[in-house]
C-alpha cells in the first residue's frame, strides 16, 4: 500500500490528532537551545489551520525517569511554537487527565492543543504494558497525523499502536513525506559519486548503517570517536582515546570488505589529541604514524586530515553526514567539524545531513540553510537508510 499523505485528508472541523516530535535540547535552566525540530512541524500545523482542522499535538522529551518530571515538561513548547506561528497554543496537560479529553472535544477550528509529555507514561515506549494508554490516546482525536520522522523508528503507542484505532482516517505530514523522499532518493538514485561521512562517539550504533552503505556508497569518510576502534583495528596507537575493543575485529573485517569491492576508506591521517577532555586541556597535533600516547586521546580530526578529506569532498556528486567528527561541543576540538560541514555547504552536490548533533553542529556554525535536507532524525535516518522502511511509516499504510 502507498503512503497516505496529509492533503488527501478532509479535516475540516475535525480533531487531527498529530504526533510531532518536539524533543529539543535543552539547557541548564530549562530553556531551548535549537528549535529546528520546532520549526520542520510547522508547515503540517500551517496547513491544518488553513484547513479549518482541530489541531492536538502528542510529542515526548527526553527521557524522563519519573512520572510528571517537571524538568521535561513541554509546557515550555507551547510559548516557542505560539511565537512561531504568530497565535496561541493551548496546554492540555496529562494525555489521561479527563480533562485533556474535555479540551479537545471543545476545541473551535484552527485551535492547538499541545498535549503534555507522553513519555511521563509507561504505556508510550512498551505499549503492551498498558494497552489501555494507545486507546486513550486515540480518544482525542477523529484523524491521525505522523509527522514525526525522528521517532518514527520507534515502536511506540503514539508512532506505531496508535494507527491501528484509525483505519482510512490516517496520513503522513508534510515533514515525514519530506524526510521520507529525500532518504529514498539516496537508496534508489543518488547522484555519483555518493560520499558517506560517519561520525559520532561509538562504532556500536553506526554498524548496521556502515554495512549497509556498502551496497550503495562509493566512499566513507570515517571521524570522530567511532575512528579511533577502526585505526586500534589497523595497528594504530590510539593511546586514552575512545575505544570498543570487543569491536575491533568487526571493524577489521569491514574495511576488508571494503577493500574488496574498491570502496574507499578515508580515515584519519592526524588528529588533534589533548590530556584530559576539556578546552583548556593541554593539546598538540599527532599523526597516525607516531601513534597518540597513552595519557591522551584523540578529540579532532587534524588539519592534514581535513585538507585531505575536503579536497576529495569536491568529487561528490551526493553526500550523507551523519555524526560530527569531533567534540565540535568545546571550541579547541571543533574545527574539524567546522571544516567539513563549511565545505559542504559550499557544494554543488546533494547534501543531506543526517539528524543527530551534525544539525546541532550545523545550527552553531550558523549553516544550517546551506544544505540540501537537514533530517530531523538520527536514529531514524541511520535506520531508513539500512533497512529501507520504519515501524512508524508501516502502521500507516496498514
């Protein structure tokens, strides 16, 4: 079955019920940090106002270990989303407040209703422990909306159980048929070359992705703290810096299957190494020959590495960025990020990047309407890409 999408919906006078995915950073005291996941909502809540729709928003924040955790409460959306679109947004509070279920049945046409956390209840990350919880989600709304691509890989009762309550009475957003066209457009027709730059912490969480990738790509670009278990598998010293050797032989026979089928591997060549992860850490330029010693560990890719890899860079016909290739976080082990994500945004090439910090890393280097498509989802992202589908896009062409 195809997709069912947003504008063949008739939603006039109707309660949409629309998962969006609000999970924004936050800082210390509370407030937003980047409002992106904010702003790629709007155009589907634009577009339900204009069509006289009765707008309920569902969304999680972070990962609550308590019931109410006032710290994640998304009243703190509300304020952001009603300057944003220049009306008021109504709280509704708890999803199982009887109350919340009074509120959306009085909404006029053209009002929001931003529910509170879902996460705040066991029932939304292990549907089956609450079946009770996906019906009373389902009780507030006449239609249902997935417009949230970064959680559309989870199997969750408002990504995924919820869809079942709404047979024909179900579509995808604007955002998520976005997402889901450009990520498809990797898998079936990228333009060549197809560059791939993996970054982030762990070798763990990228694998499936890596493997994947090696069925479409004609070149990885390997960085950040994932690097240093690839180099260790290579011989390299890689002295404190991050490492999961029980990995170490996967990573070995990832490269040999690269090998195999002609895939370059750039990994990197030096690195900006410190003796202690901080900004005003002690810092100085190692090579992969001389070997990173132990007390230190390597934080950045180095400028022989940089140059190397943005002047290959300017080959690409399409890039994916997923994971930046430092800790971009503190200001000393941020230029190699800096640099790649420059270089792409002077491309000619697609460029997509791939949800996750790389949009953090984008937004503060203040590049973030330079590229083709900035996903709104990491996991997600990696997960379409390796296996082509998401629970939360399934459910809704059931």
């Amino acid at each position: 079955m195809t997709l069912p999408l947003l504008q063949d919906l008739d939603v006039k006078s109707k309660r949409v019920l629309v998962r969006v995915d609000f999970n924004v950073p936050l800082d210390k005291q509370g407030q937003i940090t980047d409002d992106t996941k904010i702003r790629g909502a709007l155009p589907t809540i634009r577009w339900l106002i204009d069509h006289g729709a009765k707008i309920i928003l569902l969304s999680h924040l972070g990962r609550p270990k308590q019931k109410n955790d006032l710290v994640l409460s998304l009243r703190i959306c509300t304020k952001r989303l009603s300057e944003l679109l220049g009306c008021p947004v109504l709280f509704g509070g708890d999803v199982s407040d009887p109350q919340a279920l009074e509120m959306s049945h009085s909404l006029q046409s053209g009002e929001i209703l931003l529910m509170e956390n879902l996460r705040f209840h066991k029932g939304e990350e292990d549907p089956a422990s609450d079946p009770s919880f996906v019906r009373t989600l389902a009780q507030l709304g006449d239609l249902y909306v997935n417009d949230a691509f970064g959680t559309a890989h989870r199997v969750h009762a408002s990504t995924a159980a919820i869809a079942e309550f709404f047979p024909k009475r179900k579509a995808a957003g604007f955002l998520l048929q976005k997402e889901i066209s450009q990520l498809d457009a990797l898998l079936k027709s990228p333009k060549r070359p197809f560059f791939a730059i993996i970054g982030g912490a762990k070798v763990s969480s990228k694998l499936g992705v890596l493997k994947s990738l090696t069925e479409k790509v004609d070149g990885f670009f390997i960085g950040g703290g994932m690097a240093y278990t690839f180099l260790k598998s290579q011989g390299a010293s890689t002295g404190d810096s991050l490492v999961e050797p029980d990995l170490e032989e996967t990573a070995k026979k990832f490269l040999e299957t690269c090998r195999k089928r002609a895939i370059p591997v750039w990994l990197p060549e030096d690195f900006i190494a410190a003796n202690r992860l901080a900004d005003d850490a002690e810092k100085k330029i190692v090579s992969v020959k001389q070997g990173i010693p132990p007390g230190w560990q390597g934080l950045d890719i180095g400028p022989v590495t940089l140059a190397s890899w943005q002047s290959a860079l300017t080959e690409a016909g399409t890039v994916f960025w997923n994971g930046p290739v430092g800790v971009f976080e503190l200001p000393s082990f941020a230029e190699g990020t800096k640099g790649i994500a420059t270089t792409l945004a002077l491309l000619k090439a697609i460029t997509i990047v791939g949800g996750g910090d790389s949009v953090t890393a984008i937004n503060q280097f203040g590049l973030g309407e330079k590229y083709t498509h900035v996903s709104t989802g990491g996991g997600a992202s990696l997960e379409f890409l390796e296996f082509g589908m998401l629970p939360g896009i399934e459910a809704l062409k059931k």
